[in-house]
C-alpha cells in the first residue's frame, strides 16, 4: 500500500497520479476510479458500446475533472483497438452514412452548449432514447436505411459533445445485427466520429491539457480490458446481445434523464 500510495500520490519526485492530474483524491477512490474504466471499457469491447455510460456518471461523482472529456478521449482508444481487432466485420455503408450524420450533428451540440444549459440537453437526450427503446422493445426493428442512419448518426454526434454518451443512438439501430458486426462497425464510427467531436470541443475551447493528462493515466487500463472482453464475447449470442442493448440504452436514458439531480 506504501508503493501504491506513493505512486499515485507522486511521491518526492512528483511523477505520481496526482502530479500528473492535479487531482488529490485519497488511494481508495483512485483504485475505485480505476475500478470504473476497466469494468466500462471491458463492457463495450464485449457488447460494443457502453464505455461513456457506466464511466462517465460514476468518475464524476468522485470528481467532475475526471469526465467527460478525459472518457471521451480514452473511448477513442478503446474503439481503435477494437475497431483493429474485428476489422473483418466493419460494415462499411453503416459507417459512411452515420458518420456523415455525425459531423452535423457534432456541430450542432457544439452550438447547443453554447445556447442551452448541459443539464437541459441531457434530459431531451435521454427522453429521445428511451422512447427509441420503448419502441424496440417489442417485436418491432427499424428497418435500416440512408435516413434512419443519417438520423442516429446526428443525434450520436449532438449526444457525444454535449454527454460524452454517443453509443445509444447508433446501437439501436444495429439491434438484430451479428454480435460481431455490430462490434466492429460501432467501433469504427466511434473512431471518426469522436475524432470529430475532439475537434469540435478544441476549436470551441472545450478541451484542456488536464483532460489529455487525465486520459493519459488511465490509458494503461485499457490494455486489460482487451483480453477480459476477448473472453466475454464468445459467451454473448447475438440475440441475447439484443437484450443486452435495450437494457443499456434504457439505463443510458435514465442516466441522462437523471444526470441534473447528481
């Protein structure tokens, strides 16, 4: 616990957790912390979405510096990596057209943030998707096509600025797909399209040098969500997956819904 503690606490030479983040936080919510990103990060490499849900609102109840953007830079990681790994599985026309829908709907949260309150974004979000999964939640699907990608692919851009939680959206509408398809293409629009949304906070002030420090720290955990997800995945069926989403988005939405009362 001594090595631990100096560690994250920097110790005499300062190259410690807390020098790197400026962020002082006693040894047990930093192993908590830590805690929080592999389980959220070996959650979406298994299932393909869910990182920015499970991380997002537990790191900011131990300290508001820790999310969004510093998760929202760690997810880009996490999706590269995955994206690599079932890259055969990229269904490519998905991907065009969500994240030409992305780029727009980026710009437009953006201009939200700058004209409506974050607590009152959150609550349209998390409304729209759990009417979306209200609606899936029986026996109907959305048929795929250009407009309904286009349209999932806007809302997951607004959502992933304005929340960090872009991963709703677009998982809906691959409900019923290849576990393994659905995996890789939501791997690889979150790739561009948090890209885009990085750039998008940096031109409009939205991203600080203590959110890419912060990221990098944690950056590490990922390297064990990838062998933990590689086991997981074989155990998921592609219609349990489909539950699997529903019940994700509907505690995306609730946490979104939710997220002004914390």
């Amino acid at each position: 616990m001594g090595k631990l503690g100096g560690l994250l606490r920097g110790g005499g030479e300062g190259v410690g957790v807390e020098a790197i983040t400026g962020i002082a936080l006693p040894i047990s919510l930093w192993a908590l912390a830590f805690g929080v990103v592999l389980l959220a990060a070996s959650l979406q490499a298994t299932v393909g979405f869910g990182f920015a849900l499970v991380s997002v609102p537990l790191l900011s109840m131990l300290d508001p510096r820790l999310a969004p953007v510093p998760q929202l830079l760690l997810d880009l990681l996490l999706s590269a990596a995955v994206c690599f790994r079932e890259r055969s599985d990229v269904d490519l026309r998905g991907v065009t057209w969500v994240v030409f829908g992305r780029i727009p709907g980026s710009l437009l949260g953006l201009l939200c943030l700058k004209l409506f309150s974050q607590e009152k974004m959150s609550v349209a979000i998390g409304l729209c998707v759990l009417g979306a999964v209200l609606i899936l939640s029986g026996k109907r699907r959305l048929k795929r096509s250009l407009r309904v990608d286009l349209f999932a692919g806007t809302l997951s851009g607004l959502s992933a600025v304005v929340a960090s939680i872009g991963g709703p959206p677009l998982a809906l509408i691959f409900v019923g797909e290849r576990a393994a398809r659905l995996r890789a293409t939501l791997a690889a629009i979150y790739c561009i399209g948090i890209v885009v949304a990085i750039v998008v906070r940096a031109a409009g002030g939205e991203l600080l040098s203590s959110d890419v420090s912060i990221a990098l720290v944690f950056s590490p955990v990922l390297l064990l969500a990838m062998p933990i997800s590689a086991a997981l995945k074989t155990k998921i069926s592609d219609k349990a997956l489909g539950k699997v989403i529903l019940l994700i988005a509907a505690g995306a939405g609730l946490t979104l819904l939710l997220r002004p009362l914390w």
